[in-house]
C-alpha cells in the first residue's frame, strides 16, 4: 500500500474536475494534507504546473505508473476540507472548473507570484537550530519547491509544532506589513546613574531613559514617539547607547481601525424579539433552517442581525454577514464593530490586495469569529459558523458575473447545511424566489411590518413628468421637488437624491443628420463626462474626446441628451447656489476610502444634498433626511428584461426608506412618465404582498422564474458568424436530449450585441424538470475549451439575473 494524493491541477488550457493521482514522496508521506497547493508535473512534457490536494488516499498500484508530487507550495494547508468539499459541488453546480472554484476561495495575493518568509515562533527554537535546516540567508525569501523533500518534512514538522511560522510576502504586490517595535533594556537601578551622565539641557534623551527604565513592556515606534513627544533622532541615539532594542515587527493592516464608538444591543419591540428567538432556538438545536426576515425600511433588522450574531458567539460559534455592496459595507462594519470590536473581520473588493490578505489570515488563524463583507467573504476560511446573515438578500450583486458564476444565498445555504446553521435572509422586498419558497414552507417567514419607532412610512408623492414638462418645468426637476429641496434647506434638514445614471448626460446627436456617437469597440452609445472632458463608453472603458462637430455630416448642431449625476450636480447648483452637494457614483468614488468620505461628510451634515446613483438606494439611516427624491423612476422599467418591474418595484422602496427614519417625518416624490404603472403605484405605499401577487401571476404567464428554471448559455467570438455558428451547434447538440416541455429561445444575439470587439449570441432554456440536461451541458463545457483555442468564449449561467 502507498500513499497516492488527488490533485486538481491548473491547466489553462485544458482543466478537468476530475483529480489526477500523484505518488507522494517518501519523506513527504506524513507532511501533505488535504487542502495543501503542490507543484507536479503534467503532460507529455513534464511541466511542473501547480495543484490542489483534495483527497489522500492509501492504495495498492504499481509506483511506476503515477508520477511523483515535486514539492509543496505551502507548508500548511490554505483550504479547509470543507471548503474542498464546497468546490466540487461550486463547480458540478455552476458549470465551472474546480480549479477556478479553488483560485476564487483564496486572496487575490495568493494567487500572484509571491515569496515566503520562515519566522521563528517566540523564541521556540534557536536560530543556530533552524539554520541547520535552511541556512539564514533563505529565510527572508524561499521558495518551498525549492527546498529538497528533506528540508520540507523538517520545516513542516517545526511549523506543525509551532516553532516556526510561514509569513507570505507577496512579490510587486502586497508586502507583509512591518513596523519598528521598541523593546526597554534598562531597569529601575540603572536609570540615577545613566540620568547623572546626561547633560541637564538633554531633555528628549533624560525623557526616553526615565520611559525606559521604568516600562518593561514592548511598544512600536511611532506609540513611543508620539507618548514622549520625540522623534525617531532620539530613539536611534538610545539603541547606539544600548539602552533600548529597535526591530521590524509585523503588523496587521486594519482597513477600520478608526472605528471606535462601541455600542450597547437596544431593546427589542415584540416583533424583533420573535424573530431572534425563532433564530436563537435553531442555533441551540444545530437545525439549518433558512429564514427570510422581511421587515419594512426602518424596522429595525440590522439590531436584529447583531443580537443573533452575540447569541451565536455565547454558544462559542462564529458567524458570516454579507452586505450587498461597498457603498454599504463601512456603515454596516462601524456597526459590527462598534459591537463586538476586534472580533471582526472585513472582506470586500474596496480592501488592498494586502489588507484583504491580512483580514484572510486573522480569520484563517481564529483571530476573528465574525465575517462582515460582500459577495465574496461567503467563502471566508471560517470555521464552527453558528449563523450566516445575508442582508439586503434581493440584491443583485450576490450573483458572480463571471465564472464560476454562483450565488452568495446558494453557497451560504450549502455552509448551512454542512455547519448545521440557520441562515437569515433579510429584505424589505424580497426577491420573488425567496419569497416563494416562503410561501411553500421551504424558508420560514419572519415579519417585521411596523417602523421602530412608530413613525409611519414616508408620505409619498408621484409626479407625472408629462404633465411638468407640459407645463413649462425643467427636465430634471419638477416644481413641488424644487419647492421641497427650497423648503428643507431653509429649515437645515438633509435631502437625498437619486438619477440612475452616471456621467454629464446619456449621448450627443447630430441635430442635422442624427449621427449618435457610438463606441468603436461595443454596440453602445458614448456617454458625456464633462469633469474629465471626454466621451466615455460604461462597458469597455473606451474613452475619447467630445466632438466639436459631427463626425458624419461635419455640422456643428450637436447636442447633448439625456442626463447623468454630473449634469444635474451643475444644475442643482445653478438653482441653490448656497446648497452644500455630495455627489457618489462611480466616478466620485473610485479612490479607496471614497465611500466611507462621502458618507461621514453627509452623516455629519457638513452636505444639505447627496445626490447619487442606485448605491445611495439602500443602507443609509440618516436621522436629518427628511426629504428623497427619485429623479428618474423609470430607467430600468424601460430595460427588455423580465426582472424590471422587481427591480423598479425594490428600488424606489429601498430609496423611499431613506426619508425620516428618526423623529422627524419624511416626504418622498418619485419622478415618472409612467405614473400607472403597479411597480411606481405599489411602491407608493410600499405595499409588497400586493406586488408579490401581481408579478407572480404575470411571471406564470411568461413561464419566467420562479416557476421555471433558466439557463443561459453565450457565445462571443470577434466574428458575429463565428459566434453565431457555435450557438446553433450547441443547439443541435442539446435539442435531442430535452423533453417537450423545455422551451428554448434563440439562438439570437444578445440585447447588445456587441461588447469589447466581440459579438455576443445567446441560447436561453426555461425548464422545470430536465433529468438529461446537466450531462449534457457538463459536456459542452468540456468541450469548449478546444473552441477557446479558436476564440470563441463559451460561458454558461444557470439561473442568470438577467439576460441583457
């Protein structure tokens, strides 16, 4: 019997998901574990390419036939055999390669090139010891497959008995973070005699020696300079004199450590009290039940989440809270922290590659048991979870748009399951699919019908654009809104604006021959960007300059049209000239740290006005905003997409429920050219049971979800023949394996056809039942990675947020 590992291996051109099997060397036989990266050859040629560990097993076969692992990557795993397990299910279920779904569990910084740094455990083993192993010269930057199989085993067993530590140090990117630490080597005796050799004007130098002499403890650098106000000069001048030891330290990079107000759990109203015990008793009974927690905006959800949170960390368990989006995420994790401080941690895009690195490993080590972030911080190397909270759970952005192309709700379902958790899905307007599984006592509903502090809902008001623009108003700016922004600014109250589209405005036209600039790369409109004086393309980042005449016909009647943040930033200037604006969308906030800038200048009313995009929609309690108003109600609504009226229906409820959260009431007013629409009409009162109905009785009759399944399979290719090509044979080879009750639209090409020089076709299938259908997909996707070498891009999206 020998010792084989199972090694999913990275090979771009040709990935499997099924593992091959190497011959684990001898002197590595008891050091490889599941979960460890391996360098292995591969292919006729040998080349050494890296690999997964995901199973060891003891088998009886001729040694001659498996090839031998090289070496090891890592000298402790960076998966857990959980997150192994999740992978092999991520990829059957979302039609991707396991390899892709192993890369995406791990920080970006580990999958770059990096080196390694050998750090000896307080004092554990000598240096002399250790350098007997590996010479002192490699321990800043080694490379494990470097090393031979005997220098491996010996270094795997000191870290296995924590004697030493593997600090990664990433090459060109995130570097480990060092700080000098000052360390005291005087004592209380010596202090008189060094004292009285010391000139009497020597103030800084007499002031570290009394620090010194009388603090034994460790302090950094820039603590001590601050404490005794001197500067580093000083504290060189007491390590040449011996009285102190300066070293580099490593220290973790806290993107939120600012944050410092601590918080004390509110007293919960009937409402919230049954939902926390509801959650409570299946955290005591290991029962995974997922809940759906709909509570209208302001009822109070969030002190719901946190009180559950502290009830899994009393039982000793640890939990994960998702966010939808960064906007979001420095409100919600001042909060997270503000209550249970240290035990936090962050992961979301807005982080460096370092602090994400960092927050990883605080998790990876149990440093932390609570996990705030965005869709990605679902697959946090956390273990023991007690709950899983997914806020905001309607959001679109849970869905990965590129492969493997998951849901955060499905993956945190299957964390449920194996961690036997409940999982809370809140919402003030759940997606249909939830609430449907509500409705079939799949997910247990919990409501939160009533505001916490008994206010009603804003008053809202919806104004027919038609009928403004007839009567002489502006295009962006109805009178009774102007009045209301007029009306709040006199009285010091906040208002919150929202437009559904970035930029200065949407396109410019030729008004003589109607040419509209397009982007060369993409079938789409250039949008105007006056800050940056350019026409930029929102798909494909083409950016060029604004036209002075028309390219077509070389008159100069071209004009803007439509309208973006910008343009009405510059508007609402124009008309209250002593108004304070904010403005955030993607542009404003692309530097790190923006969002959290323009949240806290708002919070703390140093801004009468935030105007932005859908981000400013959802999340945000601002006691002094008494005023909302939505510029432009019917963006998505104008989109071919089977989810827009959902989409329209969440939005103006999420943004409505940003108006008087506090003591003071709110007023909404939502612009519109389609004031009778049910999505506009119902959000009016936020009347989600009468929606809820509605648009379930019309997705029955288009046969859309959550009645039927959908898969969503696209070619793109340089060529528009080529991609069309390969959908029609993908067709052929799927239509003779469905049943007749499958129904397949397309091929077609794709509402916007082409994105980046690339023409994209698409198949869609709605099913309910198609047992042959996952063989047959699974196959394509095999197969496609020859057509890779073609240029054709196949990707496949089983249950895809839109088909736009």
């Amino acid at each position: 019997m020998i010792q084989v590992a199972k090694v999913i291996v990275d090979v771009p051109t040709m990935q499997t998901n099924s593992p091959y099997s190497y011959l684990i060397p001898k002197q590595l036989e008891n050091e490889i574990q599941i979960g460890m990266r391996v360098v292995v050859p591969f292919g006729n040629g040998n080349r050494k390419v890296q690999g997964f560990v995901v199973k060891i097993e003891m088998e009886t076969i001729n040694t001659e036939k498996l090839k031998k692992i090289e070496s090891l990557m890592d000298l402790e795993p960076v998966l857990n055999t959980e997150l192994i397990q999740l992978s092999s299910w991520l990829a059957d279920t979302t039609f991707s390669f396991r390899v892709t779904c192993l890369l995406t569990m791990l920080p970006n910084v580990m999958r770059a090139k990096y080196s390694k740094q050998l750090k000896i455990v307080n004092d554990q083993i000598s240096k002399q010891q250790l350098a007997a192993i590996l010479p002192s010269t490699s321990w800043d930057n080694f490379e494990t497959d470097e090393l031979s199989t005997l220098q491996q085993s010996e270094l795997s067993n000191l870290r296995k008995q924590g004697k030493i530590e593997i600090v990664y140090r990433v090459k060109n990117q995130a570097q480990t973070k060092k700080i000098f630490q000052i360390e005291s080597r005087l004592s209380v005796d010596q202090e008189t005699k060094i004292l009285a050799s010391l000139r009497k004007n020597a103030i800084k130098l007499r002031q570290l020696v009394h620090y010194l002499a009388n603090h034994a403890t460790k302090i950094t650098q820039t603590s001590l300079e601050n404490k005794l106000n001197i500067t580093s000069a000083t504290i060189k001048i007491g390590e040449a004199k011996g009285w102190l030891i300066r070293q580099k330290v490593e220290q973790y990079r806290d993107p939120y450590k600012d944050v410092k107000k601590q918080t004390l759990p509110l007293t919960l109203n009937q409402d919230q009290q049954h939902a926390l015990d509801e959650i409570s008793q299946n955290i005591d009974k290991s029962q995974p039940q997922t809940f759906l927690l709909e509570g209208v905006t302001g009822s109070g959800k969030t002190e719901v989440y946190l009180q559950t949170i502290a009830y899994a960390l009393t039982k000793g368990k640890t939990a994960i809270m998702l966010v939808p989006e960064i906007a979001l995420t420095p409100l919600m994790v001042s909060r997270v922290k503000g209550r249970f401080s240290k035990k936090v941690a962050v992961l979301h895009s807005g982080l460096s590659d370092g602090e994400k690195f960092d927050e990883w490993r605080r998790i990876k080590r149990h440093e932390a048991q609570v996990v705030v972030g965005a869709r990605s911080a679902i697959f946090a190397p956390i273990e023991n979870v007690g709950v899983i909270i997914i806020d905001e759970e309607h959001e679109t952005s849970y869905k990965q748009d590129d492969s493997p192309r998951y849901h955060a709700r499905n993956v945190a379902q299957w964390r449920s399951e194996f961690y036997k958790c409940p999982l809370v899905l809140g919402s003030a307007t759940p997606s249909l699919e939830s609430r449907a599984r509500s409705e079939r006592n799949v997910y247990q509903l919990l409501r939160l019908p009533k505001r916490i502090n008994g206010h009603p809902l804003p008053k809202v008001k919806i104004v027919d654009m038609r009928e403004e623009l007839q009567a002489g108003a502006d295009q962006n700016f109805s009178q009774p809104l102007l009045e209301a922004i007029d009306s709040r600014l006199k009285i010091s109250q906040q208002s919150i604006l929202m437009l559904n589209r970035r930029g200065y405005s949407s396109f410019i036209m030729c008004r003589d021959c109607g040419f509209v600039l397009k982007c060369p790369n993409c079938d789409i409109s250039l949008t105007l960007h006056m800050d940056s004086h350019s026409m930029k393309c929102h798909y494909c980042g083409h950016e060029e300059p604004i036209p002075k005449q028309c390219p077509n016909c070389h008159s100069r009647k071209i004009r803007y049209y439509g309208t973006g943040t910008e343009k009405v930033e510059q508007e609402l200037q124009l008309k209250f000239p002593k108004a304070r604006i904010l403005r955030m969308d993607v542009d404003t906030t692309r530097r790190k740290g923006a969002h959290e800038k323009i949240l806290r200048q708002f919070g703390e009313q140093r801004a009468d006005i935030l105007l932005g995009t859908q981000m400013i929609a959802k999340g945000l309690d601002f006691p002094n905003v008494t005023l909302v108003g939505v510029l432009n109600a019917d963006t998505a609504l104008e989109l071919p997409d089977f989810r827009s009226s959902e989409r329209t229906f969440q939005l103006l409820t999420q943004v409505s429920g940003r108006a008087g959260r506090a003591d003071k009431l709110g007023e909404v007013f939502i612009q519109t050219f389609n004031p009778d629409h049910y999505a506009v009409q119902l959000a009016k009162t936020q009347n989600y049971e009468n929606f809820f109905r509605k648009e379930m009785y019309i997705r029955h009759q288009g046969k859309y979800p959550p009645y039927y399944y959908t898969l969503q399979i696209t070619a793109a290719h340089k060529e528009e023949k080529m991609a069309a090509k390969k959908m029609y044979a993908v067709l052929n080879e799927l239509q003779p394996k469905l049943s007749s009750q499958a129904i397949i639209l397309g091929p077609t090409p794709k509402p916007i056809a082409r994105v980046k020089n690339k023409y994209y076709y698409q198949i869609v299938i709605k099913y309910k039942n198609e047992p042959n259908l996952h063989a047959a997909v699974t196959k394509i996707l095999q197969e496609s990675q020859s057509d890779y070498r073609q240029g054709i891009q196949l990707s496949i999206d089983a249950e895809p947020q839109s088909f736009m």
